[in-house]
C-alpha cells in the first residue's frame, strides 16, 4: 500500500482506484479540490494508469485541499532510477510547494528496495518554475533531449 507523505506544509494522499476513477469521470464530490485543479494532463494520466494498471501517485494537499498532484514512473527500474513527476495548481505556485513535493519524494525513493538515485526527465526547458524547485532540491541538469530537460539528484553515497 502507499504510504501518506508529509512535509512542512503539505501532506500527499495516496491516490486509491476509486477516487482516481471518480477524477477521470469529472465527479470532484468526494475532494476538497483547489482553483484550476484537475489538469488534463492528470486526468489523462490517470486514466491511463487505471486502464494499465499503472501507479495512481498521491494528490497534493495543504490543509485537506487538492493543489496538485505528483506520482513516480513505474518504480524503481533495472538502474536504480526512480523518476518524479508533480504538478501544481496554477494559482499555489511561486510559494515552495513544488519544493516540498520534491524532497517528499526523495525521502520516499530512498525507502524503496534498489534505489540508487532520482529522475526527473520530461521537465519542459521553458517550465522555468519547475526548474528552479528542482535545482533548490539539489538536482543537476543531466542532459536535454528535445523540449526537455532531463535533472537527476545526486547518487546514493556508496554507489
């Protein structure tokens, strides 16, 4: 099962199937949901998991309101890489949420069985927001392939 994360301000509640279900369907009922969120591309995205069987993530939360959403990419994979995604509402950005979001998960990858280090590789280069949350977390740009930038945060020491 996945774990409730937690860090200063906000607290990141796993997403269940049937709350996902309900996103996709556009029924918000059963959520406490902030300006401008869903996006489509998390409605998209989880939409695809359910009929995949994909990995729901966890919905941002800062005082039981859904800002945002975050999740990782499949796992920990054959490298050890575990890959982050998030997204926050347009109107709680430019505040450090996505910085929280991002050392949340830090802490959560450095749990998880074969991990070596974290990813995050579709960060479009023009998402300066973005770039800047992942740089305060201690990430470097790895390389850039196309629109993106690939970031990956420092090796676990030892490997």
């Amino acid at each position: 099962m996945t774990p409730q994360l937690r860090s200063d301000r906000l607290v990141l509640v796993p997403v269940t199937p049937a709350t996902a279900r309900a996103v996709v369907d556009g029924d918000l009922s059963g959520l406490r949901a902030g300006a401008e969120w869903p996006s489509a591309e998390l409605v998209e995205g989880l939409s695809a998991a359910l009929e995949h069987g994909g990995g729901l993530g966890w919905f941002v939360t800062l005082d039981g309101v859904v800002i945002g959403d975050c999740g990782v990419h499949g796992g920990v994979d054959a490298d050890g890489d575990v890959e982050i995604g998030y997204g926050i509402a347009a109107p709680y950005r430019r505040r450090g949420y996505a910085t929280e979001v991002i050392g949340a998960l830090i802490r959560w990858a450095g749990e998880q069985p074969g991990f070596r280090r974290v990813v995050a590789r579709r960060v479009l280069a023009d998402n300066v927001g973005s770039r800047r949350a992942l740089e305060r977390s201690g990430f470097t740009v790895e390389e850039t392939l196309g629109p993106y930038v690939v970031y990956a945060y420092p090796t676990r020491e030892g490997d």
